[in-house]
C-alpha cells in the first residue's frame, strides 16, 4: 500500500520521499497525509491547505509525530474493516 510506505518515510523524517507518494493520492488520507509532509517540511501554511482538503483540524501544537501516529491507525483501521 502507497500510503503505507509514505508513513515509514513520514516516521523516519523523510518527507521528500514520503511527499512524491502522497502527491499522486486524491483520497482524504492521502491529503492528510499531505499535510503531515508539509508540517515536516516547515510550510505550515501548505501544510494548513492539505488538513483543510482531509476535513481535518489542524493540529494545535504542530506535533508531527503525533499526527503521523494518528494517520497510522487510521489507514489499519480502514485495512482492517476492508
């Protein structure tokens, strides 16, 4: 799964790579995600963009990692009810 492999690089800090995955995915999560590669990079107000085109709050404190975990569980949450 693309989005799987963006989170690893997403965990690791490496947004570059995580972001020429999740530019090619249309899919809430993939905006999401997106937005997390944003947030990594420093451009908060991309970053803003994308979490508003996922229909998620952007996240108060900036915590990427936290975020990161969150998108996780949700991709294996959606896996699994597949």
């Amino acid at each position: 799964m693309a989005l799987g492999t963006a989170i690893r690089h997403l965990r690791r800090g490496d947004w570059q790579k995580a972001h020429t995955i999740v530019q090619n995915d249309n899919s809430e999560m993939g905006f999401w995600a997106h937005g997390i590669v944003h947030l990594l990079e420093g451009d908060v107000g991309n970053a803003r963009y994308w979490f508003r085109r996922a229909g998620r709050p952007f996240p108060r404190e900036r915590d990427a990692a936290a975020e990161i975990e969150a998108l996780a569980a949700a991709v294996k949450q959606q896996s699994a009810a597949a």
